[in-house]
C-alpha cells in the first residue's frame, strides 16, 4: 500500500488536521531525503525512508491535541506507539517501528518509567540508520509551524528541557547526518 493510500484510510476528509499531517509528514520526508543524499556511504534505503518519513505522525488522530485539531483521547506522547499499532495491523512492522522510536531523539523504558509517562515500558529509542534518520529530520518541524525549518540551536534548546542525554543523541546525529 502507498503511505498517502494509508494516510487517506485513517484521515478520510481533506480537514486541518489531515493538511497538517501531510505537510508535516512530507517536510520530514524530504529534509530526511535530502540527508540520506549527502551520505551515499551509508547505503540507506530512500524508499523506506520516504515511506516510513510520510507515516510517522500516523497516530496523532487518536491525541488529545486540539492546536493541531487532534481530538482523540489519549495524551499526544501517545502518538507514536498508537501509530506502530496501526501500522502493524497494516503489516508495515518497520514502518511501524520509526512510528515507536521518534518520540524526542527517543525514548528509554528507564525514562518512561522513571517519568511515569502513559507509555508501554519498553525501550522506544530509533535503532537502525534509517530510524535515527527520520527522527533526527523529525526534530527540524513543528505541526504548529508549517512553513518554517528550525535551526540546530533552537532544537537543542528544546530538547534541553528533557535534559543532557537527548541534546547529546541530538548532536551525534548532527555529526553523523550534517557532516
């Protein structure tokens, strides 16, 4: 199945919220594509990356986000492990995975518990080349924001109000993904 075929299966009428997921979704794809370009070293596989790139954000429907016109019930941290659910039921299991793993610059079952987050207690940190990617071309977009790509400063400042560990993830990917 097409991800956009996917994406109109869950989000049927052309509404704000589905224009936010699509132009979202597709800014993440292409900076993600555009990086995987520059490092033809890394054997990355673009088709993956532009599939699972436009399904990430999959799951915000089923959020409580009402800036974004997410009127579901669950929190919106939420959103990643109820799009791998989705995603799986589709046997999309990788795709599902990037869904999972793009919280932040990702999540530790250590954090989740330790921060009593409404998340299953597993480890949800990106693992392959391709994950890491799309998280970290994640980071440069907001759904509140469109139009605008942030800088590598004003990232890692957010991130900072998560602590040490995922503006420090966050700089190995720029080392590993802006080189």
């Amino acid at each position: 199945m097409v991800p956009t075929d996917i994406i109109y299966k869950y989000y049927p009428r052309n509404n704000d919220l589905r224009k936010i997921l699509v132009s979202h979704s597709f800014a993440v794809a292409e900076k993600a594509l555009s990086l995987a370009m520059t490092h033809p070293e890394m054997n990355l596989d673009t088709i993956f990356i532009y599939e699972a790139a436009i399904l990430h954000d999959i799951g915000i429907f089923r959020t409580n986000a009402p800036d974004i016109y997410c009127f579901g019930e669950f929190p919106y941290i939420c959103h990643g492990y109820l799009g791998a659910d989705l995603l799986r039921k589709e046997n999309l299991l990788s795709h599902a995975l990037v869904c999972e793993r793009h919280t932040g610059t990702g999540l530790s079952k250590r954090y989740i518990i330790a921060n009593k987050l409404p998340l299953p207690r597993r480890d949800m940190n990106p693992v392959s080349l391709e994950e890491q990617l799309i998280c970290f071309a994640d980071k440069f977009f907001s759904k509140t924001n469109l139009d605008r790509e942030k800088s590598v400063e004003e990232i890692k400042g957010n991130l900072s109000k998560y602590g040490i560990n995922p503006v420090r993830q966050f700089e190995e990917w720029c080392e590993m993904f802006l080189a």
